[in-house]
C-alpha cells in the first residue's frame, strides 16, 4: 500500500512562503536586537558595579593607604 501524493492548498502554498519570507527578512533584525540588548545587559552590569564600589567605599571597606602614600 502506497501513500497517496501530498499536495498542499495554494493557501498553504501561499502561507509557507510568506512564513519562508519573513524568517529571511527577519533574521538581520533578529541579529539588532540581540545586539542592542547585549549593550543594554553590559551598561546595566557597568552601573550596578560601578554602585556596588561607590557602597563599598562609602561604608569604608576600600583602603586606599597604600595608594597614597608618597615616598618622603
């Protein structure tokens, strides 16, 4: 027993082509937005480090002595 030929709709003709064109289309898009939220991820580890130093300085965990001493 043999199965019968697969044919589709034209709709679903039509369908698979415009799915096939918009993963083209979208794929460069795909790739900005992975790097703009890339950037948004690196800015936001930046200032939450960046504030985590500014606390820890505040609170006077950071000894900066060895820094400035000066050879006299």
């Amino acid at each position: 027993m043999t199965a019968p030929p697969s044919r589709l709709s034209p709709t679903a003709g039509l369908l698979n082509a415009m799915c096939r064109l918009y993963i083209r289309r979208a794929i460069p898009f795909i790739a900005i937005q992975e790097k703009a939220r890339d950037e948004a991820l690196n800015v936001n580890h930046r200032l939450r480090t960046a504030r985590d130093f500014a606390d820890t300085e505040a609170a006077g965990y950071i000894d900066r002595d060895y820094l400035e001493k000066t050879d006299d």
